[in-house]
C-alpha cells in the first residue's frame, strides 16, 4: 500500500522575529508580560492611529530573502487582510498579498538517501502577529475567555515552500535547516515551545508517475517539528484509506488532534477572494534602496554551514565536535567567544571543555548557553591553566561544576582550590606518609600486584586535596616502590 501513492508536501512556515520593537508601532516587541501591558493604539487598531514600517523588521526579512537566495522585490508593498476574530482587534491583518519582499528562492535539503536537493520557496512576506485568547488560564473566570493583546502587531515572517517535499524525512530535514538558517541568521530566537516558529502543511497524494497532483488538504496550526510529523503520519494514512475505498478526496482545512493522534475537519477552505486583499492604504511603499541591500548583504551573519567550515578549516576540530558546538547560534557564539578570549591554541581544548562538561551540565539542569553561569571569558582562562598545569584537570572539573551549579565564581572557587602542586619535596612527603600507612600494599605490590599503582595515586591525591600533578605522583610512587 504504501508503494502505490507519492506523498507531496508543501509547508507554510511563520516565525516571529525578534526586532527590539513590534512592526508598525513603538511597542516593545516582548508579549511575554502582564496580559494587555504592552500595546498601544496603533498595534490595537484604534480610530485615527496610523502604522509606521519598523526598519528592523525590513532589514530581518531581507537577510532571510538573501539566504533562501531568492529574487527580491526592491519595490513591494502591503495588503490588508481581512477577517473578524477577537484577537484581531482591526478586523484585518497587514501582511503582503500582491508583491512580496522575496519570491522565488530555495533551501537544500537532506533526502532520505543521504544526498541533497533544493526546495523551491515561492514567496517570503513579511505581517503581523495577532493576540492570544486564554481559556484554561487561572486568571480567566471558568466558562468564559480572555483576549490578551500583547501580541497584536508583532513582526512576522511568512515562508511558502513550493510543494516539493516527498516524505516525512524530507519535510523533517527542511524544518530543521529552516530553523538553523533563521537562528544563525539572528532574525528569529526560534522558541518553538512559546510558538515562535509555527507551521502548517499541505499534503495530497498521487500514484506514483503522474504528473498531476492530487487534492490538497492543509494541516493548521502545527507547533512543533514532532506534531508536524505526527499529524503528517495521520493524515497521509487517512488519505490513502480514503482513495483506497474509491471515494474522491475533499480539499479542506484540517486540524491534528495531539491526543487522538488523528486529523479532523476545521472547515472548508476560504479562497483568498473572502479575505478581501487590498493594498495598505496607510503605508507608503516599500522602496528598498541598493545602498540597503547592500548593506544588509555585508552584515549577514555566517549560516551554519559556514561556521562549522570555519571550526574544522581553522580551529582543527572534528565535523562531529563542530555539529555539536553549531547545534544553536548561542553555542556558536559562546565558542568564538572563548577562543577570542584564549587564543586560537586553546580551540580544541575549549571545545573539548565545552563538549565535556559544559554542556554535560546545561543538558542536565535544562539551563540555557545564553544563560550559562560561566562566561566564555572564564571558560578561555579555566582551559589555560589546565594546559599549562597551573591546575590540575580533575581540580579544574570540581570547580567548574561548582561554579555552573551557582556555587560562586569560577575565580574565587580556583582561588580557594589552590595552585597545582608539582614539587617534588612536596609530592615526596605524600608519596612517603601513603607508603607508611600501608606497609601491607607496599609489600604486595614489591610481590608483583602492580595494579595497586592506582590505589597509591588515588591515596596521594586524596592527601592533596586533588592539588597534585597525578601523572608525576604515579612517576615517584613507581620509582620509589620499584626499590
Ligand atoms: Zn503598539
Ligand atoms: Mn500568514
């Protein structure tokens, strides 16, 4: 069964950027606050109050059009949308219908073989968000629901894929480099679990061969990469059941139930003469100068791809260390932080200690890089004086776990840990009181038991509070029990 139909995807994707202000007002674009505190007559639709284009929301959306390398319309314009919903105090939302910032570009992708293939994106436009209701909320009387509309007016970016994608893989693959692009690009912090990056998708099937595409049915309000494959999963099994018993597919508009695991009808679709598109008679259009363009193409920030070139090209670290330390603009950023602080000898010892033990820890506790307890800074001089056995690894590690678990200052801890002991009369005075008090070891090991070389080390380190150099403690215990 499965051989019989060719899966076709399409995804729309929006993704809240994270310009300092909202699109077309002063407003902080920050609606993670006291409901209905950070709005203003503008991003509500007051009578009289009139929008103005933020230049940062321009300037986002133009490193997103570079990018997914598509051509741009250096003359576009906006276009009201219109419906009612109470979360859309103006009864219309501002988005681009007509002429787009960008329109034609692509993404590669992964495939499921391993190799790589372009998506074709149509169009990216930039809107604005709309509030939230709250039902469930505590604050919100049982039976009735609020309307919250810190969110009204924030900018967005919508991207239309053509419907290119064949498989779950596919669509999976194109979502994750999507969220890489926009998360190294700074445009986006890619928050899926406050629904920064929401998607919705079109499936149809057809058998195997044919050119023409079957009826599309599209998949809302999706908010993350695992409920776009669930309700993938769903719905392309629904569909082939349906064709299967011979009965034509309807194009409709669908929603994934989470729990049930199913998707279900919303309604059927509105064709974009209802939303009743015309062109935004309070903003001016759009002239993108060259000057610009330019501009925005010289501060582009490095993609992914090109960070990780730039860790195994010039810091020497492996493709896997560099697609650990890449796995999110943060991490890239918090690594060529340290290395600026430490010099480009300490690459691949920092991104040993980052790999190791820093992140060892963020996974644990959940703590995020951009929050980490320990600065790149602290970082960079920690793995300095391990390399040059100021202190040892193991004294370093006890600190540095310290410090990350809110302990203090990496300083101060290293300070009260002490510096290395590496002299000999000191080292020689442990080695001794160890062999004293265990004169049955000392013998057995002088009988051959040399394994018990690590519990003398172990005993040695122990006396030193973790401050002796361990390798040149094993030197002297060998030489001293060897006689
Ligand atoms: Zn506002
Ligand atoms: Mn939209």
């Amino acid at each position: 069964m499965n051989s019989e139909y060719e899966v076709v995807v399409g995804l729309e994707i929006h993704t809240e950027l994270c310009t300092r202000r909202k699109a077309f007002c002063g407003c902080p674009n920050n609606f993670r606050v006291p409901p209905n505190t950070n709005i203003c007559p503008t991003c509500l639709g007051l009578p009289g109050a009139l929008p103005v284009l933020n230049p940062e929301m321009l300037e986002f959306a133009l490193r997103a059009c570079l990018a997914l390398h598509t051509r741009i319309n250096q003359r576009c314009h906006f276009d009201r949308k219109h419906y009612f919903y109470p979360d859309l105090p103006k009864a219309y939302q501002i988005s681009q219908k007509y002429r787009q910032i960008g329109v034609e570009g692509f993404i590669t992708i992964e495939t499921d073989d391993g190799s790589e293939k372009q998506v074709r994106i149509s169009d990216v436009h930039m809107e604005e968000d709309t509030g939230t209701l709250a039902h469930a909320e505590a604050y919100v009387r049982k039976g009735t629901s609020t309307v919250n509309y810190n969110r009204c007016g924030v900018p967005l970016l919508e991207i239309v894929s053509h419907p290119d994608m064949r498989s779950i893989a596919e669509v999976s693959s194109y979502m994750h480099r999507m969220r890489d692009l926009l998360d190294f690009l700074a445009v986006s912090d890619c928050r899926m679990e406050e629904g920064s990056i929401r998607y919705e998708a079109s499936v149809s099937l057809r058998p195997f061969g044919q050119e023409e595409y079957g009826t599309r049915v599209e998949i809302k309000n999706l908010g993350s990469f695992r409920s776009v494959e669930q309700a993938l999963e769903a719905e392309i099994h629904r569909q082939k059941r349906i064709l299967a018993s011979g009965t034509p597919l309807r194009q409709e508009t669908v929603l994934f139930d989470e729990n049930l695991k199913e998707t279900r009808p919303m309604r059927s679709k509105e064709s974009s003469s209802d939303y009743r598109y015309f062109p935004e008679p309070d903003l001016p259009p759009i002239v993108i100068s060259d000057e610009l363009l330019n501009e925005v193409k010289r501060t582009m920030p490095p993609l992914r791809d090109t960070v990780m070139k730039t860790m195994i090209e010039d810091h020497s670290l492996t493709p896997y260390a560099a697609e650990v330390l890449t796995a999110s603009r943060a991490l890239a950023d918090y690594y060529r932080d340290a290395i600026r602080a430490g010099g480009k000898e300490m690459a691949v010892p920092v991104a040993n200690w980052l790999q190791n033990t820093v992140l060892g820890f963020l996974n644990e506790t959940g703590v995020e890089i951009a929050a980490c307890p320990v600065s790149a800074q602290e970082l960079a001089d920690l793995v300095r004086k391990v390399e040059e056995k100021k202190i040892t690894a193991n004294a370093a590690k006890t600190c540095m776990r310290e410090s990350l678990s809110g302990k203090g200052p990496l300083k101060d801890l290293l300070e009260s840990q002490g510096e290395a002991v590496s002299d000999d009369t000191q080292l020689m005075q442990w080695v001794g009181d160890v062999m004293a008090e265990n004169p049955d070891k000392v013998e057995a090991y002088r009988g051959g038991r040399t394994n018990l070389i690590q519990f003398f080390v172990g005993q040695v380190m122990r006396l030193s509070k973790g401050r002796a150099q361990a390798q040149k403690v094993k030197e002297l215990l060998e030489r001293e029990l060897g006689g």
